[in-house]
C-alpha cells in the first residue's frame, strides 16, 4: 500500500513532464518554421524529441 502515493507522485510528473516537453516543442517548431531557424534551435528541438521518446519507453516500462 505505501507504494501508491510514491507511484502517484511519479504518474503525475511524468504528466507533467510530457505536458512541458509538448508546448516547448510546439514552441520551438514555430520558430524553427519562421525565417529565424539556427542551428541550436534544430539541435534543441531534435533534443527535446529524443527526452519525449525516452520518456515514453521509461513511462511505459515502469506502469505497464
């Protein structure tokens, strides 16, 4: 039973964590489509994909 607010607390930061890692991708898209791209903008954005990934195969193999 002591397990559950500890998996609570880890479901509601992933939450969170996907909810960030969506908007500053959505973000960093609209900058990268606008005339202004840079080469650290496209490296963050493939940066911020690769942790949105990773977080999807940690999410789903410690809750499924």
């Amino acid at each position: 039973m002591s397990n559950i607010p500890s998996m609570q607390i880890k479901q509601a930061s992933m939450t969170l964590v996907k909810m960030y890692m969506k908007r500053l991708t959505i973000e960093l898209e609209s900058i990268r489509n606008s005339d202004r791209e840079s080469s650290q903008d496209s490296l963050l954005l493939q940066g911020v994909h690769f942790a949105y990934k990773a977080h999807q195969v940690i999410f789903l193999a410690t809750f499924c």
